[in-house]
C-alpha cells in the first residue's frame, strides 16, 4: 500500500492537480485526465469493467471544486460537472502519474 502524498494542492489557472510524494517528488495531473479515469459505477461498469463514461462529454476546462481525503487512503474529488462519487487511492492516482517534476 503506497503512503499518502506529503501535499496535495490545486493549481486553478492551470487546471493542474500538483501532488508531492515522499520518494517519488511532485507530479503533475491535468483535471480533465483525472475526470476520464474515474472508475466509479456511474463511470464504469461494476459487472463488466466497461467504460460508460465517453471522454468525448468531458469539458477540456473541467475544474474541481473540491478534495476531501477519504481515511488515509484516498481522496474525493468534486469536479465542475457535478461528479463527485470517484475515489482515487493513492496507489490510482500515482498510477495515473503524467509529468514527473524535479524536487524544488
């Protein structure tokens, strides 16, 4: 089980997600690939492991709305379109990792 990141912040006019992880430094994700990678039920099929979700009717200029941590494992995100039954475990949201930055 991955530990939890040491900061979590969003960068609004960006509409980056920034994460900093104690043994692999900050990470960057764009909003909209967040929203796409939802695996809730409402995103994919609980049976079957299809997607519903069509990234197609994700807005490129997505936002959240707001976090919230879910126990030590996880966090919540309310994105602009109103969805807000995903979780990203820490291990999800790592694997989901686009643009690793340099410490500093």
């Amino acid at each position: 089980m991955r530990s939890a990141p040491t900061d979590i912040k969003l960068k609004r006019s960006q509409n980056l997600l920034e994460v900093t992880w104690r043994q692999a430094g900050v990470r960057r994700h764009r909003v909209r690939v967040l929203r796409c990678a939802c695996r809730c039920a409402v995103c994919v099929d609980e049976h079957t492991g299809q997607k519903l979700l069509d990234d197609g009717t994700v807005p490129d200029d997505i936002g959240i709305t707001d976090m919230q941590l879910v126990g030590n494992y996880a966090v919540r995100f309310t994105f602009s379109d109103g969805h807000d039954t995903g979780i990203y475990t820490w291990e999800r949201l790592f694997e989901l990792d686009e643009q690793p930055q340099s410490n500093g």
